[in-house]
C-alpha cells in the first residue's frame, strides 16, 4: 500500500466527469491496484477513486504533460494517470508531494526469503533449462515483483518467492501479472510461484490463475544438500 499527501486536483472521466480544484488530499494505491483520493477534513469516503484492474502511469515530461486531457495548473510537476479496463481514467495532477510512504507489513520478506530470492537468482535454471534472469525487484505500479526472467522461447517470467507459499502470495503476484500483461514491451508475461513449502488452498488458486508453482529446496541451492549423495 502507498499513501501519498499532496497538493493535486483531480479529473474523472467515463460514465460521468467530475472535478476536484487544487487543494491538500490523501492519495491511497493499495496492493489490489485500486486507487482512492479522500479530502483532508470531514469525508470518510473517497472523493474519487478507480477500482481494479487498472494501471497507473505517471507523466512528469512538459511535453507529456501536454497531451494530458484536463486543462492543468501552471505549478503542476506531474501527472498521474490511472486508466480502467472500461477506458475509464483518473488523472491527478499534482503540483506538490508533501509525504510518501509504501507499506507492505503483511507480505514483507524475511530473512530466509531474501536469501532465498538471491539464490533463485543465481540459479534461474531451477524454473527451467535456458532460463536466465532479467533483473531482481522488477519495479509495478504497486510494487516489486521479485525475479523477471526469461524463458529460452524469449518469454518474459515473473516469479515471486516465500518461504512458505499462501493464498496470499498467490493473489499478489496475480496483481502483478495483470499490470505486466496490460505492457505491449513485456506482455504475455508468465507467473511462477516459488516456495519452500505451498499450501494445497495455494496451488488450487494458483492452477486457475493459470500460474505455475514450484517448490524450492533451500538447503539444495545453498550447496548443503546434494541429492546424488543421499541413500533415500
């Protein structure tokens, strides 16, 4: 989840156009891709906002704020642009970010997972033969994803690791794979699921979603196991 604090004003249009002037508000991106612009005072509901699926690109270029659709404020700096698959679209031009925090306390990787995610790294093979990394942290609108690969055939694969694959590891990468999928540059991207250990629920969500799962034998990848020494 990312909460931002800024001086912006807000265009909607689709179904119908609305307008918010330049003033403080509360921006709120939430790990489901959906976006939320709430007052400073007295509303307890959002201002406007966009459901998900949709995807945010933000425009900071003059040349790109230009071709934006709303007439903008002389001091705006950038704009974001949040389009639905409707081809509804939010844009909030914002002239100044008074904070910015992301959180993500839920899906946080532990020290495990980390060194997990480096050693995958290090062995793309494990998902397949000619595979061969593209960039750890690949950068989403709604956050990293951990590993971009790509496949001998020349495809683009996400993987997103844990320790310990829930239901919720799952849903995040699917957020994940729609965003990748909406870019021309990278789509059809893949998802893999990588884990130590995957719950039954996991794998089921996972083989609906389309998105392989792969069970990690971290002590094989650290050099400490070696299965050609084992008697069992």
């Amino acid at each position: 989840m990312r909460v931002v604090i800024a001086r912006c004003q807000v265009d909607y249009g689709g179904r119908l156009t609305a307008h918010l002037p330049m003033a403080k508000r509360l921006i709120i991106i939430k790990s489901d891709g959906s976006v939320a612009v709430h007052s400073d005072d007295r509303a307890y509901k959002p201002l406007n906002w966009m459901s998900p699926p949709c995807t945010l690109t933000v425009l900071d270029a003059p040349q790109d704020l230009a071709a934006t659709t709303a007439d903008l404020d002389a001091e705006i700096d950038q704009v974001w642009m949040v389009k639905a698959r409707s081809g509804d679209i939010l844009q909030i031009a914002i002239a100044e970010i008074i904070d910015d925090h992301e959180y993500d306390p839920g899906l946080q990787k532990d020290g495990v997972e980390a060194h997990l995610q480096a050693l995958l790294a290090e062995n793309p093979q494990t998902f397949g033969k000619g595979y061969r990394l593209v960039r750890r942290e690949f950068p989403t609108a709604i956050g990293p994803v951990d590993l971009l690969l790509r496949s001998d055939d020349g495809g683009y694969v996400a993987v997103e690791v844990k320790r310990r694959g829930e239901i919720d590891g799952v849903e995040q990468l699917t957020r994940y794979l729609e965003l990748m999928n909406a870019d021309p540059l990278l789509a059809p991207v893949r998802g893999v699921f990588a884990a130590q250990l995957i719950k039954p629920q996991a794998k089921v969500l996972a083989s609906t979603r389309h998105i392989d799962c792969v069970t990690v034998d971290y002590d094989a990848l650290r050099g400490i196991d070696n299965a050609e020494e084992r008697l069992f």
